[in-house]
C-alpha cells in the first residue's frame, strides 16, 4: 500500500467555507423588526395571564384557608390580601413628580397645535348669529369658549361676548333686560326670539291679506278697464260724452231735454194715467173739494 502525502505548498486553491456569522447576520438584521413586535405582544399576554393566575390563586387560597365564611360566599378583601399580591412599590417623589396642571400643559401642546388654537380663538371671537336660532348658536358659543378660557374668565366676561354674538335685534333687548347668570341671559335672549317669530307671523298674516284684497279689487274692475277715462266727465265710457249733447231721458233721443220732449205722453205721477199731471188729477182735486 502506498501512502500519499500532501504536499503543505502545494499551490492549489482550495474553496474557503463561508462564515456562518456572515450568513445569518443580514438574514436577522431583516428578520428581527418583522418579529420582535409580534413577540412583545405574546410576552405581554402570557406574563399578564401569569400574573391574573397568581392573583386568583391568591385569592383562592386566602378564602379556602378561612373557616368563617360559607361555601359559596365570597369574601371582603383586605389590605393584607392586597399586600399579598406583590403590588409595585412608588416612592413619594415618583407620586408627586408631576401636578395635574403640568398634565393637561403636557396634553394640550402635544393635541392642541398654536396655529388650530389661534384659528378657533379667532372663529370664536368672530361669532356671529345669522340663520341660527338661540339654542345653536349657544352650543356654538360654549363649544368655542372651551379653548378660550381667556374670553370668558367671569360670568361677566362670557355673558358680554355672547351678547355680541347675538342679532342686532334680539342683543339690543337683550342689553337693557335683566338678568344675573349666563344661563338667565340665554333664557331672556330665547323669549325674545319667540317674541320677533310671533311679530313676523302676524305681519306676514297681514300683507297676505292686503294682497287678496287688492286681487279681488282687480277682479272687479277688469270689466272697465278697457275705456280710457273721459277728458270732459272724467267717467269711464265708450262712444261720444252725452254730457255736451242733451239726451231726452223719456225719449232716450239725442237734440233736446225731457221737458222739451213731445213725444212722450203726459202722466198723472198720482194716479199713473196719460192726458194730465199731478196737479191737475181729478182725484186729488175731488179728495180736496168735499170737505167744502
């Protein structure tokens, strides 16, 4: 048998195995932020699941321990019991590390930019009752006021700017009443409102019944207003004014008067027969000569 013996300066190139650190380093720099969430998330459930089975099992062993309570009673816990569950422990300086003031600071500049302040301030200030009644426009106001404390420190403050917001109309009766509170001066603006609705109505009532009676007006006299008005009587007529030309009222001719007119008979106005007049009728004659 013949044994064959590398030479250690051969000259040949052997392949180099790759390291296995340069393998999976890029592999778990693009794994691990896809992963550590989701593991986060199921550390969190399982460690909160652990420690509500500790504290029941706590709880359960405290009751089942005690020989005072009935089976199927629960009972009252105590400090001892809470102590019993392990709670965190805070430090005085921890509890008062921040007043509820600073918070609402803390809140307001993180969800309260300046720019949407100062346009809601501005909105705010601006407010003016147009098409709205009472009631909206006071949910307006106290919804605006909220982020601009400063306008309405006092009652006196918010019952001025509300007043301002109000209509003309209903402001100027609003300044002289009187009132204490901003929820009074709200009332007194609302009884007003109702006030000027009722005005209106009766108004609007009114003038409707103007304008029927002017279309009824105009009904009637639809029949002459075809004629012109005549320059000499001033009367509304067809044909030639009658009243230069003398008619004859017996007759109806034109050319003379019925005291003139011969073809109409003479009649007793008394006794209604032709051949004499009133005077002369016989049966006023004859009443008046018997008594002679």
């Amino acid at each position: 048998m013949v044994t064959t013996v590398r030479n250690p300066t051969s000259t040949s190139e052997e392949p180099e195995t790759p390291d296995l650190r340069d393998v999976i380093g890029p592999q778990l720099t693009e794994t691990l932020p896809q992963i550590l969430p989701g593991l986060f998330a199921q550390m969190k459930d399982e460690l909160m699941t652990a420690v509500d089975e500790r504290i029941e099992a706590a709880f359960t062993a405290r009751g089942s321990g005690s020989g005072s309570t009935s089976q199927g009673q629960s009972r009252a816990s105590t400090f001892k019991d809470f102590m019993a569950c392990q709670p965190p422990h805070f430090e005085e300086e921890q509890i008062g590390a921040i007043t509820w003031e600073e918070f609402k600071a803390l809140l307001d500049e993180e969800f309260s930019p300046r720019v949407e302040k100062e346009r809601i301030t501005a909105e705010f200030l601006n407010l003016r009752q147009t098409t709205e009644t009472v009631n909206e426009i006071t949910a307006q106001f106290l919804q605006k006021s909220s982020f601009c404390p400063d306008y309405v420190e006092s009652e006196e403050m918010k019952m001025y700017q509300f007043r301002q917001a109000l209509k003309t109309e209903i402001q100027e009766f609003v300044a002289t009443a009187k009132y204490r509170t901003f929820n009074e001066m709200v009332e007194v603006a609302r009884k007003r409102e109702i006030y000027l609705e009722e005005q209106r109505q009766g108004k609007r009532k009114a003038e409707l019944a103007l304008v029927l009676v002017k279309k009824f007006k105009g009904l009637r006299t639809d029949g002459r207003k075809g004629f012109m008005g005549c320059p000499k009587c001033g009367r509304n007529h067809s044909g030639e004014c009658r009243l230069t030309v003398p008619v004859c009222f017996k007759c109806g001719k034109p050319g003379h008067r019925s005291r003139e007119c011969g073809n109409a008979p003479r009649v007793c106005f008394h006794c209604f027969q032709p051949g004499h007049i009133k005077p002369n009728c016989p049966q006023l004659v004859g009443a008046t000569a018997a008594p002679q």
